[in-house]
C-alpha cells in the first residue's frame, strides 16, 4: 500500500474535505503493516472500497421560525458502510458541519462500531441546523423537517441513527415521533429514546461512562488507578457530563469543564450538584460555561482557552474534533499528565497524537474510548428486538465488559515490542481487520 498515492488521489477527489483526509490517513497509516502481510486485501480492492462511503444522502430542509421566517437547512446521511450490520451512527446539529465533517465521522464510526463486538455498520449525519437560541417549538419543527426526508433513508434493519453534539433527549424525542407517524410503526429506528418509550437505561451516561472505564483499564497496566488524580475535562455537553461522573465515582477529582467562551477551573472539585448544574448549563442553550463560577465559590474562569494548561493526571477530551493541539499536548506533558482518553471524536491533532505518545503517555483514540455510547446504543436495539427492557445495573456490567474487550483488542494489535501500547494502532488493526474480512466474505457489490 501507498498511503500518500492513496491520499493524494482522494484529495484530488474531495478537495479541501480536511477533516475526513485526516481520519482517512491516520487509519491507513496504521493498518498499512497488517494490509500488507494480507495480499486478499489488494486482490479485492479492500482500500478503495472502504474509504468511500456507499452513498451520500444530501437534502434541504425547510422549516418556520417563530416570527414566520421561512428558513432553510443542509440535511445528510452518510451511509458508510454496512458489511457488520446496518449503518449505526449519531446525528450532528451544529452550525460548522459539513460534509467532511460528517465523513470523517462515518469513516471513524465503521472500526468504532467493530470493536464494540455488536453487529453495526457504520454511518453518521446532521445538520448545519443551530439549536442554540432557538424555542423548543422551532427545535421541534425542524426536527419534524428534517424526519420529513430522512425517514425514507432509515429502518431497524438499515440505518439507526441516534444522537451527537446538538442532538440529545428532546431532539431524539421529537425525530422519533415524526418517524413513528410517517412510518407507521415503533420499530425502534433511533437509539438514545426516552426511557418510558423503548430507550436504554444508562444510554445517556454511557459514553462519558465507558470513555473512564477505557482509561481505568489503561491506567491499570501501569498500576494505577482514578484514586487521588486531578482531572481535565473539555466540553460541558452529555459525554462531559457523564464522565464527570464516573470519574468522580472512581476517586478522581474533576477540575475543569470548558465551553467555546473558555474554561472553568474549580480546584475543589466539580462533584455531586456541581456535575448535575452541568445539565442545567447545557440545558439552558446557551454555549458558555462562564455562569458555573458564579454559581460555586472558588472557580476561576479563564476566558477564550482551554483547559490543557492545568496541572492534571489525567485529560478527557470531550467537547470537539481537534480541540487539543501540539502545544495543549506539550503542556500536559510538562505539567506531569500521564493519561489521555478521548471522550469526542478525534479532538486531538495528529501533531499533538505524536507528541503524546513519543513522550510514552496512555493515549486512547476516540473509535475506541468512546465507543462505549454506540455500544449502548447497540444494547438498545437489542431490548427493542426483544421487546424486553435489561435494568440499569445489566447495561452498565455489558457496557463495562464491552470496554474491557475493546481495551483487550487494542493492546492484541497495538502492543509493541517495548512494551508500549500503540491503541491507536490497535484500535484501527482491529476494527479494519473485522470490516475487510466481512467485506471479503460478501464478494464485490
Ligand atoms: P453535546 O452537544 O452534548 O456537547 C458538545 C460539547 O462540545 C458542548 O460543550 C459544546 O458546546 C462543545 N462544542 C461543540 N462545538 C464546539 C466547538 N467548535 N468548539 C468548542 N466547543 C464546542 O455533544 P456530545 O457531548 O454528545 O458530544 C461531544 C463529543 O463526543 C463529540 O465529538 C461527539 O462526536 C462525541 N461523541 C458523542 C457520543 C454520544 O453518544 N453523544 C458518542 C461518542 C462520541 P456548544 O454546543 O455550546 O458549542
Ligand atoms: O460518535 C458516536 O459514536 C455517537 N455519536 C453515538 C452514535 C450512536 O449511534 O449511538
């Protein structure tokens, strides 16, 4: 394999689509060894295959404001590709998405999806659709809008989206109601439901969840544990929140949260009210984070930056894609950080991918520390196609044993010779190793 003619021809293809060329390298740059040693791959065209989604869905939708504005919207569905299992993957509602957003994410959602053990293909979409300052009625017709042209795309057996960053509860409940009207069914055909109508326990904490049960078990190879650690989180949305409380739960001491406005700092500790307030800052639509100092004595807020630069034992990205650079990556370093786990999707840079793991820190990649929250998903199908409902203290021990399995996956082909675990090189060996001998098995179509 030629990874740079490789890349060199897709860009040629996708100019400027920079998000999905660097998601696109980074798993060729680690699966080249593996691909290599597998000649079947190159007699099928395995590469080709797979780095081009199956279809793009693109479509406009039209919805009215509160004043009677008419107003338009960019609708996709990147359906990605389907050899494990229907596309499974979130829907992005967020003003800076596009499609080399949402393909780097549908890319990045086929391995994810494979090491979670389940049966899920890989897809993902959104909107450029802003809910921030919007009335929950204007949220609601645009979901109804937007259900208006997906739902001829999606079924239980084909494409199950669910949520991401600008899609939780409410934009789930009203997508869900628009799909079950026009399809005329309650199949189930978006995960992240409300718990009274076939939602799963535990789904909502699920990915901050599994993101710190994957770093538990990093930290384990070296001895250590949650107990006593300072921790950075970034983001201040659901997968923030939920590992704000796990790692709470394991000891650690949650010291920053951050918003697009800047970072907050509360070296007491963001625990108990405090991790509940952030579901009230989110809530309430606005995207700062700056309210949380008035309400707790003692954090400090430090507009416009990011909370690298604090002293922490342990950084969980969890807010957006590269949001954690070289010179973020060089402070943890200096400041003695000694793990970092990505909660979002890709929110550090290559650049700073390297530094991190050249100075020997745990490093996870997103597709598998977060994979906790498609996993869940994933168990959310399941109860719908049993018509059963697990407790929540079932979903959590699967969730749990669902991320010590993709931890063991990543050390199987990440491991190197020194002892050092690559993850991100296991996490892609993996994950392609399952999808490419699926897609082998099914023959050319
Ligand atoms: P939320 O919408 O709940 O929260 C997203 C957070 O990131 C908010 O704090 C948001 O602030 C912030 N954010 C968004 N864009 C930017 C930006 N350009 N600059 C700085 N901050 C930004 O989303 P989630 O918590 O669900 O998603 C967070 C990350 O986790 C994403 O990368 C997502 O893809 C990933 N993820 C989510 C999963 C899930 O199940 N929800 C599963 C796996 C991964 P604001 O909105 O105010 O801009
Ligand atoms: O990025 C992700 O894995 C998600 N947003 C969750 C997808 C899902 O289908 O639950």
């Amino acid at each position: 394999m030629n990874v740079d003619k490789i890349m060199n021809n897709l860009e040629k293809k996708h100019p400027g689509e920079v998000e999905y060329l660097q998601a696109v390298r980074e798993v060729l740059e680690s699966i080249e060894e593996v691909y290599n040693e597998n000649p079947q791959f190159e007699s099928a065209n395995i590469i080709e295959r797979i780095i081009e989604p199956d279809r793009v869905l693109t479509f406009k939708v039209p919805w009215v404001d509160d004043e009677g504005n008419v107003k338009v919207n960019l609708g996709y569905r990147i359906q990605f590709n389907n050899a494990i299992g229907p596309y499974k993957g979130g829907l992005r509602f967020h003003p800076s998405v596009n499609l080399s957003i949402l393909k780097f994410l549908g890319f990045e959602q086929i391995f994810k999806n494979a090491l979670t053990t389940l049966p899920m293909g890989g897809g993902k979409g959104g909107s450029d659709f802003d809910p921030k300052g919007k009335s929950n009625a204007e949220v609601m017709r645009f979901c109804q809008a937007f259900m208006l042209e997906l739902w001829k795309y999606i079924g239980p057996e084909t494409d199950v989206p669910a949520g991401d960053i600008g899609v939780g509860g409410r934009e789930i409940g009203f997508l869900y109601g628009m799909y079950k009207r026009l399809a005329g069914d309650h199949s189930g055909v978006l995960t992240g439901k409300g718990s009274n109508w076939g939602g799963s326990l535990v789904r909502p904490e699920a990915t901050g969840y599994g993101c710190v049960y994957f770093a538990k078990e990093m930290l384990a190879t070296r001895g250590e544990t949650f107990e006593d650690k300072r921790v950075a989180i970034s983001g201040f949305g659901n997968v923030a929140w939920g590992a704000a409380l796990k790692a709470t739960e394991l000891g650690g001491k949650v010291v920053t949260i951050s918003g697009p406005d800047g970072y907050v700092y509360d070296p007491n500790g963001i625990s108990g009210k405090k991790i509940e307030y952030m579901l009230e800052l989110r809530a309430s639509n606005n995207d700062i984070v700056q309210p949380y100092t008035f309400a707790f004595e003692g954090a400090e807020f430090h507009e416009g930056r990011h909370p690298w630069e604090v002293k922490v034992d342990i950084a969980l990205p969890c807010a957006t894609q590269n949001e954690l650079n070289k010179e973020d990556a060089e402070k943890l370093i200096s400041n003695g950080c000694i793990c970092v786990c990505e909660g979002a999707n890709m929110p550090c840079t290559p650049e700073a991918v390297e530094v991190i793991q050249k100075n020997g820190l745990l490093f996870a990649p997103g597709k598998a520390s977060n994979a906790g929250g498609v996993a869940t998903s994933g168990l959310e199908m399941t109860q719908n196609a049993m018509k059963l409902r697990w407790n929540s203290q079932e979903v959590d021990s699967r969730l749990h044993e669902i991320m010590c399995n993709i931890h063991e996956q990543c050390v199987r082909y990440g491991k190197r010779e020194n002892g050092y675990v690559d993850y991100v090189k296991g996490a892609n060996i993996a994950g392609f190793l399952k999808v490419a001998n699926s897609m082998l098995d099914m023959g050319v179509i």
